[in-house]
C-alpha cells in the first residue's frame, strides 16, 4: 500500500500489512483536472498548486494532521494507474483499504449543505447543490467506499462539515435504497447476493467493465481485471465467481424490467444478469428460503434445491420445477429465496425445455 504523508507531500511504500501506519483515505468524485500519481512525480511546487483539484488533496491532508494523523491515502495520486498489475492489486484490495482506515473523508464537490440543515425535519431543497442530489451517490466505486469505512465523515465543496454517515443514516438510507442497518454491517456476507446487486442498480461508472470491477469488495472477490472485455463479459464473470463462494440463489432473481436495458421478458436469456441494473427491487428485500419450506409448499413438484455450481458446460442447477404449460417445455423453477414481509410468495424463474432428454 502506497500512502501520501500529510505534512511533506511525500509517498512511502508499506508492503507489510503489520507495518502500515494509521491513515486517513478520501471517497471522492473525480473531476477534469486531478493530481495523479505522474504529477507528484513529475510537477514542481507551483505547477501543482495550479491544479485545480489541488486544493482538494491540501484541505484532505490539513483534515487528516488535525485528526492527529501523518498519513492519507487518495486514489488519483497514489495509484500509478500506468501499471495494470498495481491497478489491478488496488481495485481488488480497495474495499479492505477503506475498511481499515482511521477515518474516510468524503468529500461532496457539487453540494453546499452544512450540519445545521440536517439539524431539523425541515431541509431546504438547494437544487443541484443538495446533498440528495450529489454526483457522489451515483457513482459505481463510491458505492463500497460508502460501505466499507467504520468512520466516515461528509464534506461540502468548501470543506465544511455536513455530517458522519450515523448521523446521516436515515437520509443515506433514502437516498441510495440501503437499509440503514445495512450501512453498518461488518460482514457484508449476512445479507443476499440479490440485495447487495440492487444497491449497485442505478450507479455508473466511466469505464463499463467497472460496473462489475467496483462491486468486487462487496462479494469478497479476487479476480484479474480485463479491460476491453465489456460489461456483459465483466459482470458475469463476477457472478460465476460468487456462485462459486455461495449457495444463494438469490443471484438468479432479476428481472430486465424497469431498468434501461433492453426487455427480456419476451426473450430467451441465459441465467446471468447482464448488469446490476436488472436487481431493481426499490424496498424488496430478497432473503434465503429454507429448503424444507419449499418441500411443505410444494410436496408434488420438489426436488430438493441443491447448491449452484460452474462447470465447463455452464451453471448447474438442481431446482424445483413447477409446469405451466400445456406441451411439458414451460416450467417454473423455483429458486430459494422469498420476498421479506411476505411468508407464502417465492421467487422463480421461467425457464423452457430446449430439446427433450432421458
């Protein structure tokens, strides 16, 4: 891990985990003019306070020696992005990078609300100013900088203090459709694959394979990162490695509707979402289904739901399948995880016999 010192502008290398000293880290949204890893390199003095993001390193640094910290780290000028190999091992060691920092700074550059205006029930819209309304919450990677920090702090354009993220809980939560409690989670594992996909749903990133890159935290993934390949190709090579770290068949349950791809309920697809998009369930909450209700719920139609796996053929799934059509192609298979707040509903997908088998 690369950290900038607070004080001197300097970097140091901290290869040994046991000896990286306490930090400070910034959850930010880039703009035109960044201090990149060339720049500190490369800029004299005077050259890179004309930068205009300049300041923006200068307040996080003053913020983190007044929290009694010598180290910062910030994305745009501690990451050689020239090298794939070093991007590569910071995108997959990010979420534990902000999950093990002494405080997250995340600093809002489009919003102008301070403390006072979340002091009483009564805020005042300030347009596209507000902190409702801030890019920060749309974009992919501040989904898991959101997530993974135990000490955040939000901060306006001029670095005025606008809240902590318990503070703030209730508001996030409105904003981005993540349960507050969801907000504190240590182990992101307790909650469902589909779950975890929806609060990714209307994010975006520059970069298309991003989309599935800047959730890799949130799964507890390793993989290489293949710029080029595309966004269907990225997102489901994530999802063939979560099913192969999990038996939840919540990752099945989504559905192209009221997203901005195209509309797959008349299309035949595969069983892989082609982007977080298509996990819009707004409050619904999926959780897993005990496989002994399935077989009380459907006692003439079960098999039991065995754990999805990858093979060279492609997904393996042993389902419960219900007919619904009068030629025995069309089927329900009913995967195990149900809608919370509702006991008698599960969730299933259609599926249809492509060729009769023994």
């Amino acid at each position: 891990m690369r950290l900038l010192n607070a004080n001197t502008f300097t970097r140091a290398d901290f290869n040994n985990e046991a000896t990286v000293p306490d930090y400070a880290i910034l959850s930010h949204t880039w703009g035109d003019d960044e201090v990149t890893f060339r720049d500190l390199t490369e800029l004299s003095h005077e050259q890179l306070v004309s930068k205009r993001a300049w300041e923006k390193v200068e307040k996080c640094c003053t913020k983190a020696t007044q929290w009694g910290l010598e180290w910062v780290w910030i994305d745009t000028c501690c990451i050689d992005q020239s090298s794939s190999a070093e991007l590569s091992e910071a995108i997959n060691s990010m979420y534990q990078w902000y999950r093990k920092s002494a405080v997250c700074y995340a600093y809002l550059s489009d919003v102008d609300s301070v403390e006072e205006d979340f002091l009483s029930d009564m805020v005042i819209d300030q347009g596209h100013s507000s902190f409702n309304k801030a890019r920060w919450f749309i974009r992919g990677w501040c989904l898991q900088e959101l997530l993974a920090p135990r000490n955040m702090q939000f901060y306006n354009m001029r670095w005025e203090y606008i809240g902590s993220k318990h503070s703030l809980k209730e508001r996030i939560s409105t904003i981005t459709h993540i349960d507050k409690d969801a907000l504190f989670v240590p182990d992101l594992s307790v909650l469902s694959v589909a779950e975890r996909m929806s609060w990714a749903a209307p994010r975006k990133t520059k970069r298309e394979e991003d989309i599935a890159y800047c959730l890799l935290g949130i799964f507890n993934i390793n993989m290489p990162l293949l710029y080029g390949e595309g966004q269907t190709r990225a997102f489901g090579r994530l999802q063939e490695e979560i099913m192969k770290r999990t038996e939840d068949h919540s990752i099945l349950a989504w559905s192209g509707k009221g997203t901005d791809l195209v509309d797959f309920r008349n299309d035949m697809v595969g069983f892989l979402a082609p982007h977080p998009s298509a996990f819009s369930y707004g409050k619904i909450d999926l959780r897993d289904l005990p496989k002994h209700d399935l077989a009380q719920a459907f006692p003439r139609h079960v098999i039991e739901a065995a754990p999805l796996s990858i093979t060279g053929r492609g997904i393996c799934a042993e389902l419960p399948l219900i007919q619904c059509g009068p030629h025995g192609v069309d089927y329900l298979a009913v995967i195990g995880c149900q809608k919370s707040g509702s006991p008698e509903s599960y969730y299933a997908i259609p599926v249809t016999r492509l060729k009769n088998s023994s």
